[in-house]
C-alpha cells in the first residue's frame, strides 16, 4: 500500500507525512466485543463461583489489534474520512480541492496531503484522541528510506541501510558482489535436501533468517529478487547445502545492489493515469510438483506498485493454461 500512495502523491502533486501514534494495543481503554475471561495471578483468590471478565482490551491482548483498528476507523469515519474499497487500512478524505489519502500499518501512519493547513487539523484533532509522537514529513517509515523532491515531483525508497545490516549479521560485508541473484539454469529441488533425520538446527535456523531477511527486502523495495526468494522459501523447513548457497549468493548481488531504490515520477497528462501489468509463466517449472511458476508486476504512473513470482495453486495441462492462470493472477492482484 505504501508504493501505491507514493505513486498517487507524487503523479498528484502531494505531500508525504508520517504520525505515530502511542500506546496503539492499550486501545485507550477501548471496550471489547466479546467475551474473554482472566486466569487471576497468584496470590490473589476469587470469591466462590467467581471469575474476572476483561470489559477493555489489554495490551498483549491477541484481540487488541482488530479492536484498535474499529477505534481508529470510527474515528476517521466521524471526520469525513472513507474507506477505500478493496484495503480496510487505507482511508481518503476529499472535500473540494482539498484531499488526505492515508494509510495505518499498527501504530505508523502515512499521509499524503495537498493542503499544510489541512494536515495539521487532522494532526490536531487526532490528538484530541490519540496520544501521537512524530508528526513531520516522512523520511523513514518501516525500514523504508522516502527521499521526497518536491520540485522535481520525484520520491525514491529504498532500504539500502536494512542491506547494509543484513550483510553485517551474516558476516559479508565487503563480499564481492555478483550480477546476478541466481546462476543461469539453476532449479532447486527437494533431491539436494538431506534426510530428515540429518537435518542440522543451526543451519536450518540461518538459512530461515536468510531468506526471512530477503522476503523484507522483497515486500518493499526489490521486485528483482521476486523470483530467486520464491524458489528458495520453498526449502525452509529443510534447506541443503545448496539452498543455502543459493540464499547466500542473492546476498552477494545485494552487496552490489544495495544503493538501488524504486524512484516515481510525475507522468505527463497521457500517462499519468495509465494502469498496466505484465505477467508471464513458466510451464511445469517446478521440477517436484510440476506445477507452473507464475511471476507478475503491476505498474502506475510507469513505475512498478505491486510484483510477485509464486507456484501455482494447481497442474495445468498446456501452457496456454498456464498463461491464463497467471493472467488471472495477475488481474485479481
């Protein structure tokens, strides 16, 4: 969502915020909609046929989040706010000429907005409600780095620290990059992982932090590693030595990748609106299923809003059905 409402800001001529708001899962004493009962702590004895009920939500709470998010959408709603059909974490405010497009991930919000005046009424009723610490333009928001150019209508992310850190926990830094994320032909398959019985904890355990590293990157900012992630979080529960020299080796193209980003610009009139994909599919590309592997990318404004390269759920005979499948993918993204 984040990409999304860059991509609209910038084509839109606005500007990015960021607020945080505190004490989200204590839910300001929010009532709960259903029943939940305490075990009591220690030291402390009910009256017979008695028991405690929780009438507010708590933090830790696995509730809290759900009940939070109806607090804070009912807040927005009573403002002028409206839903955006499709994301319940995206709202849009436009009266006249005046318009806030935002979005909540937990406690961090981002707004993009057209009017300063505007924004710090928000700012100012939210807090009437909302205990909120930052309030300013956004430069870093969930691991991602926003540059904002507003004069040039111009917004890069990227998480080019996160790279950094992740080269460090795993011991290559200064590693000599390589060009590509995967040798050319490569297919990892369930035949290079070792028996059950063979299966070693700690190796296990950093190639899982390896690729849940990489599945970060590939969220935010690196359609590009869309395809070699997949293949390798296939092999999570028992990954070989192989596996884990395919995990390492995207790290040795992050090495020489990590300054990239993903930049949007404003589009002159005839592209400013446009919407297309592009989508594709490898027929019976995974050599232990034989399922196909679908890989898609969507894009607005001429830059890339949502990507993805999975197994397909089902065996297609042809590869015009697997074509189809992908499209259809694709379309429902």
């Amino acid at each position: 969502m984040i990409r999304l409402i860059v991509a609209i800001a910038v084509q839109a001529g606005l500007t990015l915020y960021q607020f945080d708001i505190k004490g989200t899962f204590l839910c300001h004493g929010a009532p709960i909609d259903r029943e939940i009962y305490l075990k009591l702590p220690p030291g402390y004895t009910p009256p017979p046929g008695r028991t405690a009920r929780l009438r507010k939500s708590l933090y830790g709470l696995k509730q809290a989040p759900s009940v939070f998010h109806g607090l804070f959408e009912t807040w927005l709603l009573k403002h002028g706010f409206k839903p955006i059909r499709g994301d319940r974490v995206a709202f849009l405010y436009h009266e006249g000429t005046l318009v806030i497009l935002l979005s909540i991930y937990v406690d961090d919000g981002i707004a993009a907005c057209n009017n300063k005046e505007l924004y710090q009424w928000f700012l100012t009723d939210l807090g009437k409600d909302f205990e909120l610490s930052y309030q300013g333009l956004v430069s870093w928001y969930l691991g991602v780095s926003v540059k904002q150019d507003l004069a040039n209508k111009r917004t890069t992310l990227s998480q080019e620290q996160y790279v950094k850190d992740v080269l460090e926990q795993f011991g290559m830094t200064g590693a000599t990059p390589v060009s590509t994320q995967m040798e050319t032909n490569m297919h990892l398959t369930s035949a290079d992982c070792p028996p059950p019985h063979k299966v070693d904890k700690q190796f296990k355990q950093e190639y899982q932090r390896i690729v849940g590293s990489l599945m970060y990157l590939l969220c935010f900012t690196c359609p590009d590693l869309a395809f070699s992630v997949n293949q390798c979080s296939r092999f999570m529960s028992n990954p070989g030595p192989l596996h884990m020299a395919a995990a390492r080796r995207i790290l040795l193209y992050l090495a020489g990748t990590a300054h990239h980003g993903i930049t949007y610009e404003a589009q002159p009139k005839s592209r400013e609106n446009l919407l297309w994909g592009f989508t594709d599919a490898d027929h019976t590309g995974d050599p232990d299923t034989r399922k196909s592997v679908t890989g898609y990318v969507t894009m607005l404004c001429c830059t890339a809003i949502s990507w993805a390269s999975n197994r397909q759920a089902v065996v297609v005979l042809s590869s015009s059905e697997a074509e189809f499948y992908a499209a259809s993918a694709s379309g429902c993204n």
